[in-house]
C-alpha cells in the first residue's frame, strides 16, 4: 500500500505539488485561525452555585443553605466531588463532573435540583448558578482612576457604563466589580419619632414597597382611538421618597420623612481594593468564557475600552494591571524561539551529515509541511495553540525528519551507484519503495510510545495529551510526506551522479572502527561494563526525588494574606495599605500593588474580611537587582516579617484558581482534617500546622483560620416578646433593619438600578452599646429596650464552614521548596501520624500537586508497559523472531540509564514531564535498534560471514543511527536553554531526552553488535 502511494505521487508529481501548495495555504490559515493561549484549558466541568443571604452567619448559612443544597445535588450522575463554603453573608457550592462532561447539560441539571429546593431556603436568599469560567477566565484587570470623584462615583462609572458595554464582547463571561460603594437610596428610621407615632418598622416598610411602583391598567377608548393607561407611583428621588405616607393617625398623614431620614447612602460592603498604598480603588475584572480564545478576548477589551475611554468624564482613565495577553504572547514566543533554533539546528546537522545541500534541502522542506499540516489537524480535533501543544512540536522536531532522512539517503545512494539505465523516476521509486516499509514501522513504534499520555487524566492529562496528539499528528503528516512530497521533490531537486561522504562521517567512522573492533573481540567485558551502568542507574534512582510538575513561572506574583478574623474592612485595608507602602519602599523590584480584600462581587473569590489577595505588579526583569523570582520572594519575605500576626503564601493568578478548582486549597500541598465538630478540627488544624513547620522544605505554611471571630448572640424571649405582640421575626427584622439593612426595591434613574435600603445609622453599627441600647418600636406606642425581650451573649464562632461531599473539613496548606514534593509528604505522613492523635470519625486527606503525582505515576506504571507490549509484538511482526525483538527491546533499559543520571547530575525531580521524556525516549531506542537489526539480517540473508555482518553492518548504518539519535538531541537544545514562561516544564523532558540518548546511542552501536552475533549469528 505504502509502494502504491508513493508510485501514484511520482506519476502525478504537478498534482503532489498543487496538493502541497494547498496544504501549505490551508496550513498558514489553520494556524492563524488556531485559539492561542499561553496554557491548555486545564479546567473541569465544574458548576459553581453563589447564594447570598445578607446577615446570616457562616454556621447559619452552612445548616439552612448549603446543607439543603447539598442534600439535593448529590446523586447527580457523573458527579464526581461536591464542595460548599458557608461564610458570613454567603455559600459558595461546587459540583465537579467527570472530565468530558457536557457543561451545559450539566449546569440544566444543577438548575433543576437547585429550582426544586430554593422553596425550602430561607426569606430573601438571592443568587444561583455563576458565570461559564474556569481557572483561565480572568483575562483583563484594571482600575478606574480619577482622584477628583469619589469611590461612589468610579464604581457608578464601572457598573453603569463600562461593563454593561464589555459584556457584550464574545467570549466575555461577565465582567466582576470589586471595590467602592454602591450607591443606594437610604431610609435611617428614628425609633423615637416612631414610637411617638405608633409607626412599626413592619408598617415602614410595606408602606415604602406598596409605594414605588409603576403600573399599567389597562386600555380606554375614545372613538377610533386607544389610549392606554399607565399609573406611575415609582419612586424617582429622595423627595419622592420622603413624601410616601406610612400611615394616617387621627386624621393627620404620617410621612416616611416624619420617622425617618431619607438620604443617599450605600450598601454593607463585603470586600474592597487598595492600591500602590496610596488608599482605596475600583476595579474591572474581565472573566472570559469557557474555551474562549483568550488573545482574541483580551484584544477586543482593550479595543472596547479605548472606545469608551472618550465617553467618560474628564479625569477618569481606564489602567489595566494585568493581561493575559502578555503571558500568552511571552509563553508562545517561548515555544516558537525553541522551534525556530530547533529547524536550523536541525538543517545544520542535516548539512553536515548528507554531505549534500540539495539533499539537505529536500529533507528540510518537509518540516514546515508536516508543521502547518499539524496546524490543520489541530484545528480539526479543537486543540489551542500553547505551550504544551507548540512545545509537542518542538519535541518531535528531531523525530519529523528521520523518515525523510532515510528515504532521500536511499535515493542519493541509487542515483550515484545504479546503472541499470532505467529512468530517474523509476530509479526513485525503487528506492523509496526498498524503505517504505521500515520507514513506516519505525514511526508506527513512536507513535505507540506516545500512546500511554493519552490515557492521563486531571490536570496532568490536559497538559501533556495536547503534547501527545501534537507528536502523533506531527509524526503522522512527516511519514506521509516522506513517502509523497519527498520522492517527487528528490526527482527535480537531486542529481545524479556519485558522492563521497561528507568529513563528519568520516571523522565519526575513523573514531568508531577502533572502538566496535575492541567490544566485539571483548564479549564478557562489554557485559559487565553493561550490568555495571544498569546497577550504577538502579543505586541513583532512589537518590532522585519525586514531584508533579515544576512550577509554570507566569511571570507574575500575587502575596495572599491571612490577618485575625474578628479584624473589620477598614482595619483589614488599613493594613493592606501599611504592607504596600513597606513593599514598594523596601522591593524596588514591586513598581505598584492593587490588593483585595473579602468577597467580589459575584462572589466567584468567597474571601473573608481578614483574607486579601495581593497583586503584585512588577518591572521587567532586566531592572530587577538579580533578575530571579525566588531571591525576590525573600526578599518580601524580609518585609513581612515587620508585620506580626499576619500569615502569607505566594502563588500566581492561573496557579492560584487551578490549585483552587483541583482541591478548593492553595498549595503544593493540601491536608484537609475531616471531621463533625469545627472546635475538634480548629484544634486539630492546629497541631498538623505547628507540626509541618517543623519539617525541612516546608515554606508558607498556614492554615485558614476558622475561629475567633467575635458573634453577639441575641436569644429572643419568645414569651417577653409575645406580651408586647412581637414574634422572633420582627426582632430579627429590626436588627437586620439596624445592621445590615432591608432590601426594599429599587429606584429606577434611567438605566441605572439604584438600591432602596432601610438601614440605621452609622453611629450603631460602629457602637456594641448603641446596639444594646436599641429601643424596638411596637403598635401601641411603646419603645421596648432590646434586652428586654432578648439576652444578649458576647461569643466567638467560626469564619467560614468548609464541607466536602456532605462532610465538614478544615485545610491547611504549605509550599514545598528545596526538596522532592513525594519525600516530603511522605514524611509529613509519618510525623501526622505519630503525633497527631485522631478522634473516631476523624480522617485526615493529602492533596494538591502530591495526589496528581501519585494519580499520574500509578497511571504510567500501568499503561507503560503496556506500551512495550505492543512495541514488542510490531517488533516480532516485522523481524519473526523472538530473540530478535527481545534484542532490540533489551535497548530501553541503557536508554533509561542516561535518563536517570542526567536528573541525578542537574538535581531534577522524577516529574511528569521527566516521565514524558523517559517515554520519547523508547521510541528513539528502539527505532535505532530496529535500523541496526533490519541491517544485519539483509546482509546475512545476502551469505555474508558471521564476523562481517555485524561488522560490516554497524559501520555502514553509523551515519542513519548518528543523525537520528544527534538531531533528536539538537533540537530539544533550545528547550534545555530557554528561560520564558513554561520552560520550566521543557526542561525536565529535555534534560532525561539528552541523557538517554547519549547512553542509548552509545550501547546500541557497541552493545548490539556483539549481542547479535553471540545470540543470533552463533549458529552460524
């Protein structure tokens, strides 16, 4: 079949070439039309529930809420973990699905669960299913600035003029507004004016909603004409707002102004922004949609802004802080540099080993046509353009040529040495047609190898399949090219004629006759020296430490800070502010700070009062004093230290809401305590951090502090109460009335929905007397002190209430560093054990990056093998021999070794991207045993002597084994020194490759020789 394509391209050689230049057009369109990222969507299909319920505690949130909620989403099919997060006001409810499930059908059957229990929730519950984001959704921030308007004023601007228009762009989940006050119309009662009049706050309030309400009602006709009727009563301005009659006493009308001040206020804040230390800020956050084209996304923002931008007052500018394309565009130049060095490196060695630059040529024309045909079937199969899919390419860049290579060296040498006087074109075909066949063996065996990657699942999965379907299709377009393109590019491109070989190969064979004809003459030496390597390879092994995945530097850092919990928003950005002056004063490096602190306001980021995110924003790194980003976290580690009490982690946007959505924590590593009651899991939570402070390489250890928040319970008499004709729920809606305020409507100024809010004044929600002090204002006239229908009781309680599939739980987190992720855990496991001391009904979970790594090794250690099986059995297939493919199988384990040393001498971890290139790399040797064996059999099927078919064989086969093994080698030499985003994860891969390569070439030009003619040719 493979003969037929070639001969059916040679005698159709203008249509091969229209079919090229096709390719070659649809390739370049493919790839501009291709999503670019900087890394693969490595999100779940996740569905987030956000309820708010103003006022109520995170105990009381978590029992009248979450629990109902939970109770009816479990049993969901395909779900595969449901979290909740209960704090003061809000719940934040996740339910992970199975990966490859449909997000939308998913999100119908959350909604339908959750319509089926919302009855059940109480009074004034709002909310429900968030925005379609995933931990890649925050694309754009910025800051609206202008120092002349207020807070109220900026985020008025943010929310009336700029998101609406952001939120119309494609791709644009919905736009998050953080930070400043809502505007809100306010109506401060007086308890006094409305004891006097016998006003109720119950009557207030249905006086105020029964009075702001426009409405139609109905059709009048006059003759031929209709006029319809419409009765406007909305409330429009504070006037309005004074004038509504609450009630009519003796007579006389008793207005909302008579027993109450009507202002403009705003609403109970549950999170704010500071900014470079200087105060308060407003911010924009743009949340892309999931599987948006992120660069597409972010370019339409910027384009949008700069459109509004003429439309806002004078003094207000729009200043972005972070941008996602800027990553991306820093993480593909990253790739696309490597390719690049990569292709030259390649045509150079390409040059030097063919002796011949038309045939060098030939050869190189096939790596950007099985490049854009790669482009074309990643369109096809919806993979983006990014770090892991570009730098799957930038692998197999080394690999693409070897089909080629083979084919045209076959065809030089039968242009220079056939005389037959046949045809050139049947003189190619003969050629090709003699190489066809190993030529596509050799490829199907590194495919196969790439196989067991795509049966990885989590996180790692959707980094590194990207990586193994780029490689295949890559391998796939370069095997079919060498057998089409390649012959009819040779028939106008190569001449005919005889040439010697070129100095590099001369040099390699006058260097390598010694040496093959000391081994062969020295059986028993070359196998203990062998063994030796395997022993030596085996001791190290244990030595080399274990991890998931270096970490990806995205080139930005975000300080996350933990303060008391009883500590208030203005304390909380009070203190932000101190951290950022002392920041910006001490680490020239940080050119400014935007730093949030509690809740967003879709309440995506459930954070607490004390809890801040700090982003930092940083100069480029050529102004950096020492341009490295661990040297600078001590740095700010020195400056936090001058602030007591205040716990701290690093992390980096992406990692921070991938960490997030895997494990609802943030860290290396997460041990979450599960457990009934939160005082025993506050204690144990206690003892597991105190306990892995100890450790050597932990670093950033904290947990999420759970208790100390201050509660002043109110217990209501039921019987007091009663007596005055009060129920619990006018109590509760007094104080809510006093505290947090009632929601009573809106006022409608033009677009604008402003908030109508029944609320107290300043002065008692500042003051715990003032609050004792309330006087409750009843039907009859009389104003009761609050303490006597309630007992008033000052307690502590918890900030936040974290459950994971109907089980409470507490996290604590920590960074390791300086050490392997898998040592350290295992030795955080030991210490646990022996000294924290678990109740019945207690557990304790390890997670973050440790579960991925053991998911991913028990994955491989399943499927790698299976892999070899296969190779094996294509071996046996193609030589029908046992001993022969358990010849060329018996090369994986030499390979293997220069892998492992090449991690021991840098100091590497045995990762995932360490796995991935030990699986490149039985490929590669077995490819280069498969060329030698094919050899040797040809020349002992044609009667040569025993001594002279491995002799004779491995010489004439030292170019094909050299150039495949130094090409491979070269081109990941740019992924070993390049320095941008995501070389940290190339570099492993690359690192192992080399190594491997190095010990695999070596054994498989001086080991195999002298194996095949002790085991195969000894009968002979």
């Amino acid at each position: 079949m493979l003969a037929r394509l070639t001969e059916f391209s040679l005698t159709q050689r203008l249509l091969v070439l229209g079919l090229t230049l096709l390719l070659a057009a649809a390739g370049i369109q493919a790839w501009r039309s291709l999503p670019i990222d900087a890394f693969p969507d490595v999100s779940t299909t996740q569905v987030k529930l956000i309820l708010k319920a103003p006022g109520m505690t995170p105990e009381e949130v978590e029992s009248r809420i979450a629990a109902p909620i939970e109770m009816e989403m479990l049993g969901i099919p395909k779900q595969r973990i449901l979290r909740s997060m209960s704090k003061y006001g809000l719940t934040d409810v996740t339910i992970d699905f199975e990966d490859g499930t449909d997000i939308y059908w998913a999100r119908q059957q959350v909604a339908e669960r959750l319509n089926s229990v919302l009855a059940d929730l109480p009074e004034g519950v709002s909310g429900g299913l968030a925005p379609i984001t995933t931990p890649l959704s925050e694309m754009f921030m910025f800051t609206v600035e202008g120092d002349q308007y207020s807070l109220t004023e900026r985020r008025a601007l943010l929310d009336w003029v700029i998101r609406p228009k952001l939120r119309t762009l494609p791709g644009v989940a919905d736009v998050n507004a953080l930070g400043g006050s809502v505007k809100t119309f306010e109506v401060v009662p007086d308890n006094s004016a409305m004891s006097a009049r016998g006003v109720t706050l119950a009557e207030l309030r249905d006086a105020i909603q029964a009075n702001n309400r426009n409405d139609g009602a109905g059709r009048l006709t006059e003759g031929e004409e209709v006029w319809l009727v419409r009765v406007e009563g909305a409330v429009t301005n504070l006037d309005d707002l004074a004038g509504i009659v609450v009630k009519n006493v003796g007579g006389v009308p008793v207005r909302v102004a008579d027993v109450a001040q009507v202002r403009l206020g705003s609403l109970t804040r549950y999170g704010g922004v500071s900014k470079d230390g200087k105060g308060e800020a407003v911010e924009g956050l743009v949340l892309g949609l999931r599987g948006a084209n992120a660069q597409r996304v972010v370019q339409a923002v910027k384009q949008r802004l700069a459109e509004i931008q003429p439309t806002l007052p004078k003094g207000v500018t729009v200043k972005p802080f972070y941008d996602r394309s800027a990553l991306v565009e820093r993480a593909v130049h990253t790739v696309t540099k490597a390719l690049t060095e990569a292709i030259v490196l390649v045509l150079v060695l390409l040059v030097l080993f063919l002796g011949n630059a038309r045939a060098a040529l030939t050869v190189a024309l096939s790596l950007p046509l099985a490049a854009l045909a790669t482009f074309l079937l990643m369109q096809r199969f919806g993979l983006s353009a990014n770090l892991m899919s570009l730098g799957g390419l930038a692998i197999a860049i080394g690999m693409l040529v070897d089909g080629a290579v083979v084919v045209v060296e076959n065809i030089v040498t039968h242009l220079a040495h056939d005389t037959s006087g046949q045809s050139k074109l049947h003189r190619v075909f003969r050629a090709v047609r003699e190489v066809a066949t190993p030529t596509g063996a050799g490829v199907l065996i590194i495919m196969i190898v790439f196989l067991p990657l795509l049966t990885l699942e989590g996180l790692e999965g959707k980094l590194f399949v990207p990586v193994a379907l780029t490689i295949v299709f890559a391998l796939g377009a370069a095997l079919v090219l060498a057998l089409t393109v390649v012959p009819v590019l040779s028939t106008w491109l190569l001449k005919e004629g005889a040439h010697g070989d070129p100095w590099l190969v001369r040099l390699a064979l006058r260097l390598y006759t010694p040496v093959l004809d000391f081994v062969l003459a020295r059986f028993k030496l070359v196998m203990i020296a062998a063994a030796a390597m395997l022993a030596l390879a085996v001791a190290m092994y244990p030595l080399i430490g274990k991890s998931f995945m270096p970490t990806l530097d995205e080139g930005d850092l975000l300080v996350q800070l933990e303060k008391l919990p009883s500590i208030s928003l203005e304390e909380s950005l009070a203190l932000d502010r101190a951290v950022q002056q002392a920041l910006m004063k001490r680490v020239p490096e940080v050119a400014g700070v935007v730093a949030r602190a509690g809740s967003d306001e879709l309440g995506l980021d459930p954070m607490g009062l004390n809890q801040t995110d700090s982003f930092l924003v940083l100069k480029p790194r050529e102004q950096w004093r020492k341009p490295d980003k661990d040297w600078l976290m001590e740095e700010i580690r020195k400056v936090m230290a001058d602030f007591p009490g205040v716990t701290y982690g690093f992390t980096q946007p992406i990692d921070m809401r991938v960490s997030e959505m895997l494990t609802g924590a943030r860290g290396d590593l997460a041990i979450k305590v599960f457990g009934s009651d939160l005082d025993t899991l506050n204690r144990l939570a206690g003892e597991v951090e105190a306990l892995l402070g100890k450790i050597p390489g932990a670093q950033d250890v904290f947990s999420l502090k759970n208790d100390g928040v201050q509660y002043f319970k109110v217990e209501v008499d039921r019987l007091a109460a009663g007596r005055y004709g009060l129920t619990v729920d006018d109590v509760s809606a007094f104080l809510r009335a006093n505290l947090e305020g009632l929601r009573l409507g809106i006022v409608q100024e033009g677009i604008k929905r402003t908030p109508l809010v029944l609320r107290a004044g300043e002065d008692v929600r500042m003051s715990p007397a003032l609050f004792e002090a309330l006087r409750i204002p009843t039907m009859n006239g009389v104003a009761l002190p609050l303490h006597e229908v309630a007992r008033l009781v000052r307690t502590d309680g918890p900030v936040a209430v974290s459950r994971e599939n109907a089980a409470r739980y507490v996290t604590i987190q920590c960074n390791v560093s300086g050490r392997d992720l898998v040592g350290f855990v295992d030795e955080v496991k030991a210490r646990v054990a022996q000294s924290v001391k678990l109740p019945d009904g207690y557990q304790v979970v390890y997670g973050g990056q440790f579960e991925n790594q053991q998911r991913a090794a028990a994955r491989l250690a399943v499927v790698v093998p299976i892999a070899l099986a296969l190779i094996f059995a294509l071996l046996f297939a193609t030589f029908k021999s046992l001993k022969q493919a358990g010849l060329v199988i018996a090369n994986v384990p030499f390979a293997l070794v220069g892998g492992i040393a090449a991690l021991w001498l840098t100091g590497e971890y045995m990762s995932v991207p360490a796995s991935v290139g030990f699986i490149a790399l039985l490929g590669i040797a077995v490819l280069n045993g498969v060329v030698l064996v094919s050899y040797f059999n040809q020349l002992a099927g044609e009667g040569m002597a025993p001594d002279s078919v491995v002799r004779e064989g491995a010489l004439r086969r030292l170019r094909p084994v050299l150039m495949t093994a130094s090409i491979t080698a070269f081109g990941l030499v740019p992924l070993l020194l390049a320095t941008g985003p995501g070389s940290e994860i190339q570099k492993p891969l690359a690192i192992v490759v080399m190594g491997g390569l190095f010990t695999s070439t070596a054994l498989t030009l001086l080991m195999l020789p002298v194996l095949y003619r002790r085991l195969i040719l000894k009968d002979q």
